[in-house]
C-alpha cells in the first residue's frame, strides 16, 4: 500500500511536470512576439509616466542638453555626461520631443543588454525579461532619472567578463560615462584573469579599452575646467556624505529599512524558485561550473549593496531608494535567474503581467501629487511674473530644476545671496528680504528689483558651491587622495595627470 501510495505520487509529479512542460513550450514558441510586445509595452510605460510625473533628475538632464546644443542658461557640470549628450542629439531632430526617443533608445539598450547577458550565462532570453521587470525596477528605473542606460552597459560589462571579451573596458566606460557610480564595478575586471597567456592579454585590452574610450571625456575637462576629473570629484563630494568608507553601523542604524521592502519581489521570486526548482536549485549550487557566474553576480551585490550604504545622508530626500537600491534589486533578480530553467516561464508569465499593473497602479497613485506639484510651480511663476519683469531675472527657489525647465531661471536658495528674490514652495523660510507673496503654499521674497545671474553649474559660477575651481585645478586631487583616502602616491600621481 505504503509503494502504491509513493507511485501514484510520483505519477502525480510526472502529470504535472509534463503538463507545465507543455504549457511552456506553447509560451517559449512565442517568446520574439513576447519580448517585443513587452519591450513596446514599457516603452510606453516609461514615456507615459514622464509625461505625468516630469521627475527632477531627467528635467536636469533635458536642461543640460538644452545647454549644450540650444544655448540654455541652466547646467549642472556634476552630473556623467552621456545622457546629456543623446537627449541633446535627439533634440537636433525631434525637439521637445528627445527625452522620449531617450527613453525608447535606453529601453532597447537594455533589452539587448539582456540578449548579450542570456548569451553568456546561458539562461533563456524570455526568461530574464520575465523575470527582471519585478514593481519595483520597473517603475522605478526610468522614474526619476535614467538609471535603465547605467545597468544596460554594467549588465553588457559583466556578460563581457563572463567571456573574457575585452569590450568589457568598453562597457564600464559607457556605464561610467552614464553615471559615476559604474566606477565602482571596475574589480570585476579581475574575474578576467586565468592562468592562460590569453586571459592576461585580454585584461590589459579591456583596461586600454576603458582608458581609450574615456580620453575625450578627459580632455574635454581639461580644457573646460583646467582639471581632468573635475566634475567626477564634484559629484562624489555632493554625493558621498560618508566618504570612500562609510560608517556602515551608523547609516544602517538610521537608514538601512529604506527600501528593504523593495525585496519583497525578489522574495516572491526566490520562493517561486525553491518550490519550483528545488531540485534544480541542490544541482546548480553542487555545479562547480557556476561558482564563476555565482561568484560575479554576488560581487555586483554586494558593490551595490556598498553604494546603498556609502551615500546614506541621501536616504532624507527619498533618493536612495529609487536610485541606490536598484542596482541591488537587479543583481539580485539576475543571480537567482541563475537557477531558473525554460519551464518557469509558466509562472514568470503571471508575474511579470502582475508586476506591470502593480506599476501602473503605484503611477496612478503619485500622479495627483505630481500633478498638483506642477500646478503649483506655474501658479508661482505666475505670481512671480506679477511681481518682477522675468525676461532678465534669476531667483533662488528649493525646485529651481522645474522652475528653469518651465522657463524661470532659478537656482537653489543660498543665504550669502540675499538680493535675489527667493520663489519658495510649501512653506515660510527665514529670510532677511520681505515678503511679497503668500498664498496656497508659495512664499516670495525680495526687494524692487530682480537681476539676471546665469544659474549656471560651473566652476566660478554662481551655482557653483563647492570649492573646486579653475584657479586651483590639483584641489580635486587633494580633496580625493589627501582627507577621504590618506595616499601621497595617489595624490602626487592625480596631480600630475590633472
């Protein structure tokens, strides 16, 4: 009785397996026409929930490319130039229009990103484009910025190494040149190496690779700002509150629950697995063949689990968990993808199709707020233009990036420049100016008269409030190798570079 039992067990597992083996085939004979449905599909995504939210960081990046190719008044010399420059190529044909080809190009990117990184880790196409999409990458990859470009060429730098191609120098230049963050991925490089005379050749042409293709973004500092790696060290002093070694205790004390909930997919994905591929997962972890994949894949964690960490006094503003958790969250998603087989596309199906509504329900939820946002800003432009002539006037406001995308020249609220008028949103500030306006949460401030200071992020400029400028072009250097990493060599080599 006790075998019987155990057999007609067995005979149950094998129905269903054959019956999920089926179902899968049917599914994977479409897998082209689900993969282009689903790459039009969060294309559209994305595009719409721009045209709704219009979110901070891709304003600035539509502002810096109005600098550089429409003679704009408003850039920030922080921020990795790639971006500025596709949206600003764009704009030579499609106007007012190139942020959503950017988005359209960015999507692709990363979708043949998928393609190379299927290719090299053998995992079906159709399954990593199920799998990675999970809520919260998908709506936060493109929400607030363009974070989509940044991990289509890391996940291309990581398929690389798998193959020991040297365009893997390639790749980390276009992720660094996307944000500077994808520096901090470079000693994935090592997992290049063997013992073979071919390995070592391999990694040397990927660093000359990398060293190559960042040469004009050298020069081209140089001889804007009498410093090589000018903005690079700009944007890690405003972003590094911690330093090259953050205080791991302190920042996981008080902001290490941010955006833990964001696993809560990764889990489901992870329980799907165990249950479905239980076996296969006690296989996988015996196959000393994948102790390289693992061992890649867990590295990106945990570089990306260090950044989180590195940038905690960002958590106030919300920023680290759209920004700094996404890369946890996808390498997550690709290391388990690791231990997924052809036949879990019966269950990634659903999930991803139940990731999408849950996306366009948590858009459709922050829309009323963006949008009454965006009113507010054009009733206080409204209001300021009663008040002062604005076709040759900069104020300071705290959302001076929407306010110069709307056609206010605006920068951040300084107290070293009381003259000009301050437009402030949501509440009074302290202010020695009078004030002038105050109704439905804008306050303005200031005296008869208004000037015109070009709110421009450069070095001497009037944005500019670090101290790193043409006049001592080494105190990047010195910044880098002297207070946050204590190396005489490293400085003596910086400044002799720079």
């Amino acid at each position: 009785m006790k075998y019987k039992t155990k057999g007609k067990k067995r005979n149950n597992e094998e129905n269903i397996n054959r019956v999920l083996n089926r179902i899968s085939n049917i599914i994977y004979s479409y897998r082209m026409l689900i993969i282009l449905s689903y790459l039009v599909l969060i294309v559209i995504f994305f595009s719409v929930q721009f045209h709704l939210l219009q979110n901070w960081d891709m304003l600035s990046r539509i502002l810096n490319a109005n600098f550089l190719f429409h003679n704009g008044n408003y850039f920030e010399d922080q921020r990795a130039p790639l971006e500025n420059l596709l949206i600003g190529i764009f704009s030579l044909f499609l106007g007012g229009y190139a942020v959503y080809a950017f988005i359209a190009l960015s999507t692709l990117i990363f979708f043949l990103s998928l393609s190379a990184f299927s290719d090299a880790f053998n995992i079906k196409l159709l399954v990593l484009v199920l799998i990675v999409f999970n809520p919260f990458f998908l709506f936060y990859s493109m929400k607030n910025g363009s974070e989509l470009l940044l991990f289509s060429f890391l996940i291309f730098y990581v398929s690389s190494i798998k193959k020991r191609d040297p365009l893997s120098g390639l790749f980390l230049a276009l992720a660094f040149l996307s944000k500077y963050d994808a520096l901090f991925f470079s000693p994935l490089l090592l997992f290049m190496l063997r013992k073979d005379l071919r390995s070592i050749r391999n990694f040397f042409l990927a660093i000359i690779a990398f060293l190559t293709t960042l040469t004009p973004y050298f020069v081209y500092n140089f001889s804007v700002f009498h410093n090589s790696i000018y903005p690079l060290a700009k944007s890690f002093i405003e972003n590094s509150g911690s330093g090259l070694i953050p205080s791991i205790s302190g920042n996981l004390e008080k902001y290490g629950w941010l955006g833990l909930y964001e696993l809560i997919p990764i889990a489901v994905i992870t329980s799907f697995i165990i249950i479905f591929e239980g076996k296969y997962l006690r296989k996988i972890l015996k196959d000393r063949s994948k102790i390289l994949d693992v061992s890649i894949l867990s590295l990106s964690v945990i570089i990306s689990i260090y950044i989180y960490l590195a940038v905690g006094h960002l958590f106030t503003e919300g920023i680290g968990v759209y920004r700094f958790f996404l890369g946890i969250s996808l390498f997550l998603t690709l290391l388990l993808a690791l231990f997924t087989k052809k036949v879990d596309i019966t269950w990634l199906l659903p999930f991803a199709a139940a990731s999408f509504m849950i996306a366009v329900i948590m858009l459709n939820t922050v829309y009323p707020v963006a949008l009454s946002n965006q009113n507010l800003l054009r009733m206080g432009i409204s209001a300021f233009s009663s008040l002062y002539n604005t076709t040759n006037c900069t104020v300071e406001s705290n959302e001076w990036v929407p306010l110069n995308y709307y056609g206010l020249s605006a920068t951040y609220i300084r107290n070293d420049t009381p003259s000009l008028p301050i437009v402030n949103f949501y509440g009074p500030i302290n202010t020695t100016l009078p004030l002038r306006y105050d109704k439905n949460e804008i306050y303005i401030y200031g005296g008869q008269k208004c000037v015109y200071i070009p709110p421009v992020d450069l070095p001497g400029g009037y944005y500019n409030d670090v101290n790193l400028s043409k006049a001592d072009p080494a105190l990047a250097c010195r910044w880098l190798f002297d207070s946050k990493i204590k190396s005489s060599l490293l400085l003596d080599t910086c400044e002799y570079l720079t």
